[in-house]
C-alpha cells in the first residue's frame, strides 16, 4: 500500500476508535439513569439492521451464495454468543464499574481469542521459537494485568469538587459500585465475544458476506434480547424512550459502534492486517478516559492504571510474537521448493496460522 494509504488507514482507525469511545460514554450515561440492559441490546441491533440492511442488499447482491438452513442455524448462535450475551455481560459490567474499566478488559480479546483457539488447534504455541516465548509471555502478562484490574482497586487519582461531588456521593448512597462484581460481568462479556471470533471464522468461510452475516446477527440478536428482556424482567414499561439520551445513544451506538466502524474497521484489516489494526485499539480506551473524567465525572484509580498498562503491554507483545510468525510463514511459503533425494532429510512441513482480532 502506498504512502496516501497507508494515511488513510490510519486516519480511519483513529476516527474509529473515538468512534467506539464515544459508544461507550453515552451507554454509560443511560445506564446511570436506570435503563434495562437487553432493551438496550435490543434497540441498539435494531438499529443496526435497519443500517446495513440496504447496503448488505445494494453492495453484496451480485455475489451472495445461498442462504441455507445451516447457515441460519449457525448465524443465530453466533449471535446468541457473540451479541446478545456478549453486550448483556458487558453492559453489566460497564454498570457496576466504568467505561474506562470497560475498555481496560476489551483489550484483552485478542489474548482470550489465542487461549481459546489453542485447545481447538486454530492456534500453537511453540516455545522453541522466539515468536511463540513471545505469544506466552504476552498472555501471561495480559492475564496479570486483568487480574490486577479485578482485585485491586488503589487510590484514586482524581477527585471530585462541588454539586458534582455531592451528586455523585448520593448515587453512591442508593447503589455500592462493587468492582469485582463487574469485572466478573466483564470477563464473562469478553470471554463470549473472543468465542464469537472462532465461531463467525468458521461460519465466514461458508457464507463470506460480511453485510449481510452482520446485518442477520443483529436481526437475530435484536430478537433474542427483547425475548430476554421479556422473560426476566416482564415489564413493558422499560421499552419506552423517555429521554433523548436514551434514543440517541440507541441510534448512535447501533449505526456507529456496529455499523460504520464495524465496516470501517474491517476494510483496515483487509489493507493492512489484523495487527495493524488491533495496534490501535489503546486508543479506545485514552479517549474514554478523557471523556469519562470530563464528561461523567468519574474517578481514575491507581489499579485500572497499572492493570491497563499491563494488559496493553501484553496484548502488544503478543501481536509481535503473531507478526514475527506470519513473516516466518510467509518466508517459507515464498521460498523454492528444493529437488531432494530419498537419502536426503525431508523439509519440515510448515502450516500458515492466521489471526483475526478487533475492537469493540
């Protein structure tokens, strides 16, 4: 890619990553005034569909495959996975802590996606190598860190002043944060989208209309969750918008968080590599915390720190330890094959492994 490119991609993640952050600030905001969790899903994947819908038509009509029953299938537990479950144990968590909390944990799906591929064979680790120490020790570190996020709390480093002060003291009066509580609601959030990666590799290979497979994952999760919500909660009352907050952050998060940089964020990983485009996602979480402490007046306390530096650090290291890997793939694939003779030792046979990793 050419230099004008290559300033384009950047420009786009950037612009993607605020994107997300901005996400993330008005959902926190419509939690704090008491909004139901899956209605929140709900309309945010209603929102989606009605997005995508037309360009999934307009863009993919020409080479769309057929769409069978077992593609069907497939696409609404993928979504029962990766949307609805997955936004419902995050937007917990993002209720019981905050969105720079939030943002610390979402940097570790690229770390969750590699333990989890490994026992399925999607991935290896092979210590003899310096990429493969490198793909260990960054999970090691990352896993620290997440750890450090959910056992240890600190002092805070900001304080708050006046009216905001006394607000914040009250809600604190009728609901304790307990950040144990959400890390556990967060981790399970994380741990389901990371399983989504494995799932839709699969599924993408069958049907590889991203469009479209995007556009029935969110029809899909936008039913199961209003199902949820139904038979948990059982109370109409909670689906009816009565702020503009509320409705435009549904809006908002549906046609921005899963439209635009869903679909921004993968023509990146198409020019320039999944590593590439995870390297920017710490920016996600600068930007939401700069709008967390200026917008919601939210404290920044010493773990979410430490334990946000720790997990960055790994996640970097580990995408290092992916790249030296497919260089030495590609290396291998590119060179001539050598004429050997029966009495000569055979080339090692080496299997190309791809990685795919995003943001939220």
């Amino acid at each position: 890619m050419n230099c004008h490119g290559q300033w384009k991609a950047i420009v786009m993640l950037v612009a993607v990553n605020f994107g997300f952050a901005t996400v993330n600030i008005f959902l926190k905001k419509i939690l704090n005034r008491g909004m139901n969790h899956l209605v929140i899903v709900a309309y945010r994947q209603a929102a989606a569909v009605i997005f995508l819908t037309p360009i999934a038509y307009f863009w993919e009509r020409k080479n769309r495959p057929k769409l069978t029953v077992q593609i069907l299938c497939q696409l609404f537990f993928s979504a029962l996975i990766g949307v609805t479950l997955a936004q419902y144990f995050l937007l917990r968590g993002l209720d019981y802590t905050s969105a720079t909390f939030l943002s610390g944990f979402l940097n570790m799906v690229p770390v969750i996606t590699f333990l989890l591929a490994l026992p399925f064979g999607f991935e290896r680790a092979n210590m003899k190598s310096l990429a493969g120490r490198a793909k260990v020790l960054g999970t090691v570190i990352c896993v620290g860190g997440a750890v450090l996020l959910t056992f240890y709390k600190g002092k805070a480093l900001t304080h708050e002043e006046g009216a905001t002060s006394r607000a914040n003291t009250m809600n604190s009066s009728k609901k304790t944060e307990s950040w144990t509580i959400g890390s556990i609601f967060l981790i399970a959030g994380v741990t389901a989208w990371s399983s989504w990666f494995l799932i839709q590799a699969k599924i993408g290979k069958r049907y590889p209309c991203q469009y479209t497979s995007t556009a029935i994952l969110s029809f899909f999760g936008g039913i199961q969750s209003a199902i949820l919500s139904l038979i948990i909660e059982r109370k109409l009352s909670g689906w009816v918008l009565n702020e503009k907050w509320e409705f435009i952050t549904v809006i908002y998060a549906g046609m921005v968080g899963s439209g635009l940089c869903y679909s921004a964020t993968s023509w990146c990983v198409k020019q320039k590599g999944p590593v590439f485009s995870s390297a920017f996602s710490p920016l996600t979480q600068l930007l939401v915390a700069i709008f967390d402490f200026s917008l919601l007046h939210e404290r920044i306390y010493l773990g979410s720190v430490i334990g946000s530096i720790l997990v960055i650090l790994g996640m970097y290291i580990l995408l290092w330890g992916k790249s030296k890997e497919a260089e030495q793939c590609e290396k291998v694939t590119q060179a001539p094959v050598v004429q050997q003779d029966e009495h000569s030792n055979a080339l090692p046979h080496v299997i190309p492994i791809t990685f795919n990793s995003t943001s939220s």
